[in-house]
C-alpha cells in the first residue's frame, strides 16, 4: 500500500511540474533607429518588467504558447509569442495614434484628444537641415493660420509673422513667442534648430488667454529638445551650400535704350496718324551712348552683376544626449554662416544650449537650461534699386583713358585711376564727334549732362559705408520641481534672459556724397528680463472622470536701455571707436528717429488658473482665467482680468461609431475668450501711459533746454518754456487692447489615424485701439494716444495630413493646411475714414467698414491710342485736372460719372491683403531613400510696384516698358504707356499696382541612409548623406513686373501701420543648394 501510494505522488508531482515549468526570456528593446530604451515595459502571463540602462530585459514565461506585449510611451505596442526563442529581441515604432498625441499648451501638455480651442503643432524633424538661418523661416507654409512673410532677403533679417491677420494698429502686432516656458520678443532669431523639439502655435483667445494681456496676437510655443536616461548619444550635422538670385531684373543698356529712341523716332515719323511732328533724340542721351560706345566698347556695366555674388551657406552643429538613473542631459552648439547672395550681406551666429533634469529623490528634482548666442550682422548700405536704376555707361572706376576724359577742362585734379565714377564727373564736358545710331554724326560742343542726378555710383556706396551689428543674448531657466502628492505638483521657475545689440553704420568721406564728411551712428539696445512663474498642477483620474487643474503667480520686470549718437570727423578712417572722433553730436543723419539715450523699465504681476475636465475622452471642458497687473498703465487702469471657456465632444466614442473602426475620431469644438495687448514699445517716448514724463522730456547733452506753454486768446499761442515736450502728450487713463474672440472646431480621423482632418472657423473682435486723437493746445501737445477704435479678423482654416502608402519598404504621407482671414475696421475713434501719402505720392485710405488699410487712387482703362482716341472721349483739357490727355498715356476713369477727371474720382483700387495662404508637404521613404517636396504659396494679394515712379527704372528695366506704345500705328500691347506720357505718376493709378501672388517650391529634400547593419560595423549608429534646396521654382502672377513679391518696404513713412503693401527697391528670392551628411554615434 505504501509503494502504492509512493508511486502515485511521484506521478503527481511529474505531472505538476510539467504544468509550472517557465521559460526564461530574454532580449533587447530598441527603437526605429536601433537605439536602446530603457524602462520599456514588458509583460507576459500577468507578469511584467521594465528594460535596463541598455534596454535588455528578463521574464518568465508560462509556455511557449505564452505572448510577449512590450510599450513604451511614444511607440506603438508590439506583442511576440514565444515559441521556441528564449532570446526575443524588438524594434518599436513610433506611434502614429493621433488620440495619444500630447500637445504643448501654455504652462503644460495636453492629450490632444482633450484640446477644445485651435492649437496647432510641427514636430521637428530635419529642421536643421533647411537652408534657412531662423526657425521663422523654417515653418514657413507649416501651420494654417500662421503667415510668414520673408520682407528682405538680406541675410538673418526677420521675416513678418501674423497669426489670423492682425489685432492692432499701434501697438505691436507680433505674436508672443515662448521658449521652454521663458516669454522672449525675439525668441525665434536666437534659437538652434536643431535643438527644437516642437513648435505650437496658440491661435484663438480661449488657448491663449493663460497669457493674458499678451496673448491678443497669437502665441509661439518652443520646446527645445531634452536628454534621457539611455547611453549618451551624439549627433554630428555639417552641411554646405550656395546662394544665387532666383531672377534678376530684365535691364538693357544706355546704348540699347538710345538705339530704341531712334527706332521709335523712325516710326513716328513714318506714321501718317502721328500728329506730333518731326522728334529728336536728347543731347544728353546721345552723349551717354557715345561714352558707353568710344570708351566702354559699347558694353555697358550692368550694376546688378556688379552687386550680386555667389553666396554661401553653412551649418555645423554637434549635440551629446544622454543620462542614466534620476538624471538626464542634453548639451549641443552650432555655427551658421549666411554669406547673401548680395555683397556686404552676412550673418554669422554661435549657439550653445545645456539643459539638463536632476532628481533629487523621488519627490524633488531640479532642471537647468542655459543658451548662450552670439549674432553678428552686416547689411548693405544701400538698396537694390540703386543698382537697376543707374545708367550702364557709367563705369564701375576710372581707368586711364576715362579719367584723361573727364579732367579735359581740368576739372577733379585729384581724382585717380581706380576711384569710382560719379555721375557728376560728366557735368559739363564737351564729348567727341561720334556716329549715332541713325547714321548721322554727332558734332555738338553742347556742355549738356549726360545725366543729371544727385545719385553716386551706388558701388562707391557699398564699399566705403558699413553697417554691422553685433548681438549677444543669453536665456537662462532654473527650475524645481516638487511632487507633493501623486496628484499635486509644485513647480517654481526663475528665468532671466538678457540681450546686449551693439550696431555701427560707418560712412566714409564722399560716401553718399560728393562733399560729405566721415561720420558714424552708434547704437545701442540693450535689455534685461527677469521672471519667475510658481505653479501648483492637480491631476486626477477616477473611473473615466479626469480632471487637471493649475493654478500659478508669475512676476516679471524688464528693462530697457537705448543709446544713439553720432561722431563726426574721424581723422583716420580705419579707427573708427568712438572716442577717436573729431566730434560727438546728438544727432543721426541715417535716420529721423530721435538720437538720445532712454532708459525704461516695466513690470507684470499676474495670476491665472486653469480647469480642465474629461469624460472618457468623449466631453472634454477647459476654462482659464488670469490677471494681470501691468506698470505702463495709470491708477485704477493697471489691472485686467481675461477668462476663456472651451468645450468638445469626441462623438467617435459613441458605441455605433466606434465599434465601426473607420472613424477614429469625430470630435466637435467650441471655444470662447478674451486677451490682450500690453505690448506697447513703439508708442515712443518714455512711457505713453505716464502723464507727466512723455509731455516734459528732457534732451541730454544739449544747450537749448524748453518747454511748450500756452498764452494769448480764443486757442492761444504755443510758445517753448523750460523742457523739450514730446509730439505726443501721455495719457493717465489709458489701458490695453482687448480682443474678444469665438471659435468653432472640428476634427476627424479615419483610418487608424491614417486620414487627419482639422477645420477651424473663428471671429475676433479687438476693442481700446490705441491711437493719436488730437488734443487741446492748452495741454502743450498737438496729439495724444487714447483707446479708441476697433478692429476684426474673420476667417478659417483646414489643415489635413494624411498617410497614403504605409508598407514594409515604402511611406508616403502628406500634410497640407490652407487659410483666409478677412481684417475689417469696425470703428476709428469717430472718424469715417483717414487718407496716407507714401514717397511716390501713392495714397492708401483707412474707412470704417472696411480692409484696415486700402490702396486709393484712379482707375485706369488702358492708355489712350490716339490723338482721335481721346476726341472721341469728350474730354478736353478744360475738365481734366488730373494728369494730362497724351496719347500713350494713361487713360483715367471717371467713376463718379461727372464728365470730369479730377481728385473727386479718386477711389479704392486694391489692397495689401491675401485672400489665402496654402501650404502641402509630401514626404516619401523607401529603405534607406527618403525625399521631402514643400510647396507654400500666397493668392490674392497685391502691392503698389514703387519702383513705376522712378523715370530711369522705366527707361532701362524691361520689366515695366516691354511692348509699350510709340504712336497710333504702333500701340505695343495696347495697355502699356509711354514713359512720359500721361503726367501722372503710374504708382498714383491702379497701374502702379501688381498682382503679388505667388507659388514656390519651398524647399526639397534627398536623403540615403547608409544601411544600419553596415554603420554599426564602423561605430556609428547612423549615417545619412542629403542634397536640400530652397526655392528651385518660384511662380508669381503673370501680371507680376518685379522680381519677389514677398518683399515690402517698412523704414521711413512704411513704419507707419496705415501705409503698408508698397515695394521699392527689394532684394531678388534667393536660391539656395546645400548639400550634407548627418551623423549619429
């Protein structure tokens, strides 16, 4: 009996261990690109573990019909049965799930499943390797509703950036730009873009009311990249490239254009309806062509050759990621050289970043992130339109038979071989016996100019003026982190960010004149920020309730210092510091900006909070609320409180919808807020909300101290006392712009997130303008600021992405977004409308009801043909009072219908506004191939073309004349006047006036990654060599006479917001080819 029982547990306990026997499992968890990933988890039977430093891992298994499940956040989860393996090594993908996508928001993420207001995100991903220096310029075409404009393609200049139009006329309508949490004006130009993670972009009030008064405009979230806790991993991108114009002006030369003189001569002579007689070539026409004849061979100097180049591009950039336990770093540097296309254009900046994540215990830990920048820009002294502009029989400098020429009468004694050639040079020389283009001998003694003009040769310009300017900013963020509880955490952070611009523009003796001494402008700007920002953040989940809520105070002071003056009489023109001077002035002969030295600061006090709730990801409601306290403003106007409420319902969690698995999300938005505007820095003066310190303001370093004062009767007479007032008087009641704004939102996405659609429909409303009113005399100014007028912005935008092809080898996604905003002034402190002048007398019109500014002037109807052209009209000189009735000249429209053409026919002839902005991105991958095509363009908009009021752009730039109007029987095209016909300036007409839009092929890009397999064997972890350009194809309007119709004017009379949309003398699209190779170790 006892075997019997013996042998029946022995049998037993075979069986029970042949049911719980494991199998040991071990392996590797990497990444798409074969890097390890620590704390990956790995579960199996019930059982889990996380992977190690080096992502390898160890689990029991119950059987080999057991299954493997490994995630990571981020990626996508993969599950492996065991089998027979006891070794299971895996690589993640990255997750495509769009409802798992966490978004940056303001003071924290967010799933973007529980957005409910219109934010809009771009992932880095090869933003390093564009050909572009700023990040501005890198996410051109990226997000709908956000609309960059490359105004000058001088290297490292700012591009324009509105976020849905615009919400301000005086005050700065930029956006507010965020860098890891740290608010900077200038944020986006100190910036390496390869240390950014991710750019969002809060478009409606309800997202960015968390900033309060400074959110009106639109806010730009950075978040630059951070380390881990895997092995330290090191990237290496070194690219070159080369610039050149996309296109340059159509030019002829000075002996071309008089051989078109004759010509035209000919023909109007041989034509039986020309009524003007017999014609003759000018004498100093013809002595330009003799000139460019004898002494230049008869080939001219084409000064855009002259000032153009080859330029270069160059960027290095190193990075070292990495941590272990508790700690996590990220330090990288880089160097970017932008050589322009056009001499003396460069921009060179040096970029360091260290941000690292220390925790101190499982409740505490501390982050730094310090980015020192250092920036140096050279500008030409001169614009492009000097060079298309002057006459190609002007020699570029003297050589022995011009300069024998030109000191004939003994004029210019010292001038010698090699110097430059002024057009003053010719004035009043006798030039040789020579045949003209008809045949007939010139013979003349005539001392007639060839040319008469205060211009200099505009190489003369560039070469013996400079302008450079240095900047040096740092951002520093210190930041501690407290986990109070598992759902409430405390964070404070103490940031500081401060900026040093030094700039000095050098004009050498006779360098924009002939009788100009040396002087230099020095300036200097230089600013300093501190903040610190306290927040507690409850998070909690309970069944499927969330809730998150913040709460913060935040504290900043920034000041502000500003310096201009001007040395004079340098008597050596290679040392050029300022005590070395022969004089120092308060002046600026460079600009009509005041020269002085200012001193500012302001501070803001601010309290926010925000709720956020979500049911299941079905309901989801945000409300946010802040104060804020501002410096700038007076008594009982400093505070302002702004508030938003958000809410969407995600109705692809209604079970019908759901259990269909094509819609993956279908969630509706509605959101509603207020923000404002603080952001005030080029009102001028000391401060226009104090009432005392903008009306008396002292001038430093000068003798003649006064004051205005008010005598006499009826208005008085303005008399100066014991100050220098400013223009402007202050106003103590002041506050900020207020803009009220309403979204509608809808989102959807099929397909495993395969389809991703976003439409957004929105209004908002900005109240308290800031604008100059008129004032009593008695206050001792002609104007004021005050808050007055409204303005709104209506529109919508779609942004679809979409993932086409997805196999094994092969990947082809597409992003696109498109967006319209409609810009209407609403009310302008009671005025009905306020007429501008630009410098070509080109008028724009400011009129309630309508776009915020408007191009205003005569309407044309073709030229007039012939003399019998405009008899048949019925206008006579008698009751045309505008311009002149020339055949070949414009023929103007009378649109009130008096029979009159005077300025009472004057109306709106267009605008400077786009009717929509598009952009489509395709990216393809197969294997080791990847190829990237952007494409962005602009409809709709139109620019005054400033350069139809210059009379040599209109001789020599083919752009404008080609196939123009000679007499009766030669009418060219029909639409084309005269040149001097018509006494009217052609930018005064909608003549003036072209068709801006354009379509360009942004950027594309080639890559081939070296096989993974074969770069390990050599150490690295990957290799990729690219060839990137930018602007390959660049398609304007048909209509489009100039050569970029990006570029704008903004200096001088453009600084005003109501005279915007006109071009004069901008810079060519640049082209640009790079080639590099990227390298990760």
């Amino acid at each position: 009996m006892k075997k019997t029982i013996l042998m029946f547990l022995l049998v037993f306990s075979s069986i029970m261990s042949a049911q719980t026997a494991t199998i040991k499992v071990s392996g590797k968890v990497l990444d798409n690109t074969g890097m390890s990933i620590p704390n990956a988890t790995v579960t199996v039977d019930g059982k889990s573990t996380v992977t190690d430093f080096d992502g390898k891992y160890v689990i029991l298994a119950n059987s080999a019909k057991s299954v493997l499940k490994f995630s990571y956040l981020g990626f996508e989860t993969k599950s492996v049965a065991v089998g027979k393996s006891t070794t299971i090594n895996v690589s993640l993908a990255e997750a495509s799930n769009q409802l798992n996508e966490i978004v940056v928001v303001g003071y924290g993420t967010m799933k973007k499943s529980n957005v409910t207001s219109s934010v809009s995100s771009y992932k880095n991903e090869k933003m390093d390797q564009l050909p572009v220096s700023r990040v501005d310029q890198a996410l051109q075409g990226k997000i709908a509703g956000v609309q960059i404009l490359n105004t000058s393609s001088a290297a490292g200049e700012a591009p324009t950036i509105r976020i849905r139009g615009q919400s301000s006329i005086n005050a700065s309508p930029n956006p507010l730009v965020v860098v890891d949490g740290q608010p900077i004006e200038d944020g986006l130009s100190s910036l390496n873009m390869a240390d950014v993670q991710e750019v969002s972009v809060l478009k409606d009030a309800s997202s960015a009311a968390i900033y309060g008064s400074r959110g009106a405009n639109g806010v730009i979230l950075v978040t630059t990249k951070s380390g881990s806790n895997k092995k330290t991993t090191y990237s290496f991108n070194n690219s070159v490239g080369y610039k050149s114009a996309y296109k340059l002006y159509d030019i002829q030369s000075t002996s071309d254009y008089v051989k078109q003189l004759y010509t035209e001569k000919a023909l109007k002579e041989a034509d039986p309806l020309w009524t003007g007689g017999s014609t003759s070539v000018a004498t100093g026409f013809q002595k330009s062509y003799i000139f460019e004849q004898k002494f230049l061979n008869g080939q001219g100097v084409d000064y855009q050759d002259e000032f153009m180049r080859t330029g270069t591009f160059r960027n290095i950039g190193l990075s070292a990621s990495g941590g272990g336990k508790g700690f996590s770093y990220r330090v990288s540097g880089a160097y970017n050289g932008d050589e322009s296309m056009m001499k003396n254009s460069n921009y060179e900046k040096y970029q360091f970043r260290l941000k690292t994540n220390i925790d101190l215990n499982n409740k505490v830990s501390i982050g730094v992130n310090i980015a020192p920048t250092y920036s140096k820009t050279k500008r030409p002294a001169n614009d492009y339109r000097d060079y298309y502009r002057f006459p190609s029989f002007i020699p570029t400098t003297f050589n022995a038979e011009t300069l024998a020429f030109v000191q004939q009468a003994g004029a210019y004694p010292n001038l010698k071989v090699g110097d430059y050639v002024n057009p003053q040079y010719f004035y009043g020389l006798v030039f040789p016996n020579y045949e003209l283009p008809d045949g007939s001998m010139y013979t003349s003694t005539s001392t007639t100019n060839p040319w008469t003009t205060s211009s200099i040769n505009p190489l003369k310009v560039l070469n013996l003026q400079d302008d450079t300017q240095d900047d040096f900013r740092i951002q520093s963020v210190f930041d501690l982190t407290y986990k109070i509880t598992k759902s409430l955490t405390f964070k404070t952070t103490a940031s500081a960010y401060l900026k040093y611009s030094d700039r000095m523009q050098w004009v050498g003796t006779n360098a924009n004149a002939e009788t100009n001494s040396n002087f230099a402008v020095y300036s200097r700007n230089n600013s300093k920020d501190l903040l610190t920002e306290n927040t507690l953040n409850y998070t909690k989940e309970y069944k499927k309730h969330s809730f998150n809520a913040l709460a913060g105070f935040s504290a900043q002071k920034t000041e502000f210092y500003t310096s201009v003056f001007q040395g004079n009489n340098y008597p050596n023109e290679n040392i050029r510091t300022f005590n070395s001077a022969g004089s120092i002035t308060l002046s600026n002969n460079l600009s009509s900006s005041a020269a002085g030295e200012i001193k500012n600061s302001t501070a803001l006090l601010s309290y926010y909070g925000r709720l956020v709730y979500s049911y299941n990801d079905f309901l989801n409601l945000t409300a946010t609320v802040r104060t804020d306290g501002a410096s700038q403003f007076g008594p009982g106007n400093k505070w302002g409180t702004f508030s938003s409420i958000s809410a969407g319902a995600n109705l692809a969690k209604l079970e019908f919808i759901a259990s269909s698995k094509v819609i993956n999300k279908l969630n509706f938005r509605a959101a509603y807020g207020q923000t404002g505007n603080n952001r005030t820095d080029n009102l001028g003066g000391n401060n226009a909300y104090n009432p005392y310190l903008n009306t008396l303001t002292n001038t430093p370093y000068s003798n003649s101290i006064s004051a205005n004062y008010v005598s006499g009767t009826g208005n008085g007479v303005v008399a100066n006392g014991q100050a220098t007032p400013s223009d402007t008087g202050a106003n103590p009641d002041l506050t900020w712009e207020t803009t009220v704004s309403a979204n509608l939102g809808f989102d959807l996405s099929l397909l495993r997130n395969r389809i991703n659609l976003s439409l957004d429909f929105y209004e908002s409303n900005t109240d308290k303008l800031l604008l100059q009113t008129n004032t009593q005399l008695f206050s001792g100014t002609a104007l004021s600021w005050s808050n007055v007028g409204s303005l709104q912005n209506r529109g919508h935008e779609i942004e679809l992405s979409t993932t086409n092809i997805k196999t094994k080898d092969f990947k082809w996604t597409t992003s696109a977004n498109y967006a319209s905003n409609r810009l209407k002034l609403t009310d302008f402190g009671g005025l009905a409308e306020t007429p501008q002048t630009g410098e070509r007398g080109e008028q724009y019109i400011t009129k309630v009801g309508s776009p915020l500014v408007q191009f205003y002037g005569y309407k044309t109807d073709g030229i007039w043909l012939s003399q019998d052209d405009i008899n048949k009209s019925g206008f006579t000189a008698s009751n045309v009072s505008v311009g002149t009735l020339t055949p070949g000249g414009l023929k103007l429209v009378d649109v009130n219908g008096d029979g009159k053409i005077t300025t009472d026919d004057r109306t709106v002839i267009g605008d400077p506004y786009a009717d929509f902005t598009w952009g489509i991105t395709n990216s393809f991958d197969y294997k080791g191939i990847d190829l990237s095509l952007g494409f962005q363009g602009v409809q709709g908009i139109q620019m005054y073309e400033g350069d139809t009021g210059y009379t040599e752009v209109k001789r020599q730039v083919l752009n404008y004349t080609a196939n123009h109007w000679i007499s009766p029987s030669n009418p060219g095209d029909g639409k084309t006047p005269y040149e001097t016909n018509g006494g009217l300036q052609w930018v005064q007409t909608d003549y003036g006036i072209d068709d801006a839009s354009y379509i360009a092929l942004r950027e594309i890009t080639l890559g081939y990654s070296l096989d993974k397999d074969w770069v390990k064997k050599v150490g690295l972890n990957q290799f990729r060599v690219y060839f990137t350009a930018q602007n390959l194809l660049y398609l304007s309007s048909k209509s489009f006479r100039g050569i970029n119709p990006e570029s704008r004017k903004s200096g001088g009379t453009y600084s005003n917001p109501l005279i915007t949309g006109y071009d004069r003398g901008g810079y060519p699209v640049p082209k640009t080819l790079v080639f590099g190779f990227d390298v990760k170790f």
